[in-house]
C-alpha cells in the first residue's frame, strides 16, 4: 500500500510505503515526464517538492515489485 499526501498540495508531498519503493516518475497531464527519483525503502518516508512545477493535475508512476501503480496528484 502506498500513501501519498497531502493531495491536493502546493508545495510538497510525503510518500510512504508497506514495501520498498523501486522508482517513482512523475508525469504531467500531457504524458511529459517530470521529475523521477529513486528508491524508498519500506516504511520509510519519502519527500517529492513541487516549487518549481505548475499548476495542475500529475500522474505517478510508482515501481514496486516490479508493478506500475498510478496516483494522481493535484498542485494547486
């Protein structure tokens, strides 16, 4: 299970995670890729900044155990 908050956000988000996170990319509206970082580990907290990205809704694509899992993120 991953969690992913606040959401809606204007700045930053926490992600955190029941098992290890390989990746996370994050996608604009429009298919563009964003931003990307690499690993989580289970249970730890993980931190994506969105000073310096528009407006809007984005799509991640988190990568755990070899499984795409899409969340939506609305920036304001």
């Amino acid at each position: 299970m991953i969690s992913i908050y606040p959401n809606p956000t204007s700045n930053e988000i926490s992600i955190k995670s029941t098992e290890d996170v390989e990746n996370i990319k994050v996608y604009s509206a429009s298919g563009i890729l964003i931003k990307s970082i690499l690993s989580i580990r289970k249970g730890e907290l993980g931190y994506l900044n969105f000073k310096d990205v528009s407006s809007g809704m984005y799509f991640l694509k988190v990568l755990v155990n070899g499984k795409e899992i899409i969340k939506k993120v609305i920036i304001n």
